[in-house]
C-alpha cells in the first residue's frame, strides 16, 4: 500500500497568483482610463473608480486570506 505524503513546500506561484489577482486588473483599468481622459472623460473616470473600488476590496478580502 502506497501512503501519499502531502507536503507544504514552495508556495511562491500561489503567492504571486494571489498578487497578480490583487494588483493587474485595477492597473489595467488606470492605464485604459488615462489612455482615453482625452476622448471620454466620464468613461474614464468611471474607469478609474472601478480600478479603486477593486484594488480596496482585493486587498480587502485577498490580503485577509493572505495573513
């Protein structure tokens, strides 16, 4: 009979996965947002606010995961 031994060990993908969750899409939503402030200003501040409100509630419930 073979035993599976399940060990904790290098948890740096997961890690940086949780983070590139945390941090790209409210990045991606500013860049987007400043790229056309010139054209649609309200678009982009829409944009902007949805990148804030993300990046509040990331940090919010994944940084709470992460401790």
């Amino acid at each position: 009979m073979t035993t599976l031994i399940v060990e904790g060990g290098n948890y740096l993908g997961i890690f940086l996965l949780v983070l590139a969750i945390m941090f790209l899409p409210p990045l991606i939503l500013l860049i987007i947002g400043l790229a056309i402030r010139a054209k649609n200003r309200k678009t982009s501040k829409i944009l902007m606010i949805l990148a804030a409100v993300y990046l509040l509630i990331s940090l919010g419930i994944c940084g709470s995961m992460m401790i």
